[in-house]
C-alpha cells in the first residue's frame, strides 16, 4: 500500500521565514536545493523556525561532516560487498549529479535522523567543537516538478511510484530526469536489487547508524512533544511533524543507497570501457 501522501511547499512559493531556513540549510548542507523534508515542514505552522534553530547550529560542526563521511562509506561499502550491480552508462554531466548526491545524501539523512531522535528525547551535549562552513554549492541542479519531467521520465516514475509504494517522486530520481535512458537503465537496475532482502538489511542498517550518531552531537537539541507544546504547537501539528520526519527517515535511508548504487553502476562502465582498447590491441 502506498505511503501516505505529504505536502511540499514548492521553493518558489515560500513563506519569506521559510525561505531564509532554506537559505541556511543549502548553505550548511552544501546542496543548491531544499530538501523535501524542509518543505514538509514549512507546512506546520511554528516548526520550521523552531526546528532550524535548535538543530542548525550541528550542521555548522566538523562532526557532522565527520558522520555523513562515515554513513556514505558505509552504504558504499555494503552495496559494493552485498549487492550485485551491473554496469549503468554515463555521461560527465550524469556523473557530476550522482556525484552531488553522493555528498548530500548522507548529510539530509543525518540530519533527519538528528530531528527524529530529538522528538523522543533531548539529543546531544554542549561542548566544544570544531565551526566549519562548506563551499557553496554550484546553482546548475535544477529540480523539474514531476509535471514537467519528459514523458519517457514521467512513465519511469509511475513505475517507480508502484514498486516502492510511494507517492513521492524525490529530488535524486526528479534530478536524473534529463536524461531519461539513462533513468530507464538506473531504474531496470535497480529494481530487481531494491526487492532483495539485503537491500532492505543495508537500509536498515544506514537508518540505524544515522539515529546512533544523533545520540552523541556537541549541540543540546530537544524537540521532545513537552517542547513543542510548550511552544504552541497543537497535538495534531506535533503528529503531522512525527509523521512527516518518520517517512523522510525511511525515504533518505533508501535514497542514500540508491546514489551508491548508481555510482558503483557507473564506475564500473567506466572500467570495462576503459579496457576495451587494451583487449582490441
């Protein structure tokens, strides 16, 4: 059965506070775009602000850089191990967009992971640690909405929407739409992997690790129920964000794999093209 569905505020038409949110976290995050858990939460009246707020200030730390390295070497290492992927052809362009997510993933899944904990309990301690800023991220991704996507794009995600039971066409498949054979090889690669159970035991295992780095951050973060009611937020918006920050954590873990995927399909084109010569001579 398809998750439930999720609202997203489309980046042009945010609220001014929720634009600078999403100014800072591009910036932090080292993406050009707002995740689709933010738009979700610029939805619920009062969250956004308080969120970005509390857990901003762990974003800016070399510690979570620190984690996101070790969540993105961990789902390539598994896929690489585990998972059998063939070979998926590429261009320099396709290549610079996996290789944004291959950076990004990590970092929004950790990010979710770090909210998610902090609604059951306080997270973190404050203590020392080591400010860093990333460079901005180059402006050339640009995300189609899912009615704008080519046609042969758009009947990829209608099948992609059925095999994971989603709703939700997310900004790693929408930024491979340019190119939609190779969104058709990634896809017809990926399918038969994603029904595997070892799929499923990497992705768990992501979204375990994700959670455990949360517990031990330099910041105080508590988006506990007893906070944001404390702050005005009603039972039901206090629900909606629970439910919002549980489907993201299942959809970034997913997503994380899926780059590492693409990127192991890819590098491994390259190889056997790379040899082809020295077989012929």
């Amino acid at each position: 059965m398809p998750r439930s569905r999720v609202h997203l505020i489309p980046e042009n038409q945010a609220s001014d506070a929720a634009d600078r949110v999403f100014t800072k976290a591009k910036q932090a995050l080292g993406v050009s775009f707002a995740p689709e858990i933010l738009r979700a939460y610029a939805t619920v009246p009062g969250f956004l602000d308080l969120m970005w707020a509390t857990v901003g200030p762990a974003l800016q730390e070399c510690d979570f850089l620190r984690k996101s390295d070790r969540l993105r070497a961990q789902a390539y290492t598994e896929a690489f191990n585990y998972l059998t992927v063939p070979e998926i052809k590429s261009d320099t362009d396709i290549s610079c967009t996996i290789d944004g997510f291959h950076w990004a993933a990590p970092r929004i899944l950790l990010l979710t992971s770090i909210v998610l904990r902090a609604l059951e309990e306080p997270v973190g301690s404050a203590r020392p640690g080591e400010d860093i800023t990333l460079p901005a991220c180059p402006s050339g991704t640009v995300f189609p909405r899912e009615s704008q996507v080519p046609t042969a794009a758009r009947e990829i995600f209608e099948n992609y929407k059925a095999v994971r039971g989603t709703k939700l066409v997310n900004c790693w498949m929408l930024a491979l739409s340019p190119w939609p054979e190779f969104l058709r090889d990634y896809w017809n690669a990926m399918k038969p992997i994603g029904a595997l159970a070892v799929y499923d035991r990497v992705v768990l295992e992501l979204r375990e690790t994700a959670f455990s780095f949360a517990e031990d951050i330099p910041v105080e973060i508590d988006l506990t129920h007893e906070r944001l009611a404390d702050v005005g937020l009603t039972p039901e918006a206090i629900a909606e964000i629970g439910r919002i920050t549980d489907m993201f954590a299942l959809e970034y873990g997913r997503t994380v794999l899926d780059v590492e995927i693409a990127r192991i399909g890819c590098e491994r084109a390259r190889q056997v093209e790379a040899s082809a010569p020295e077989a012929a001579a």
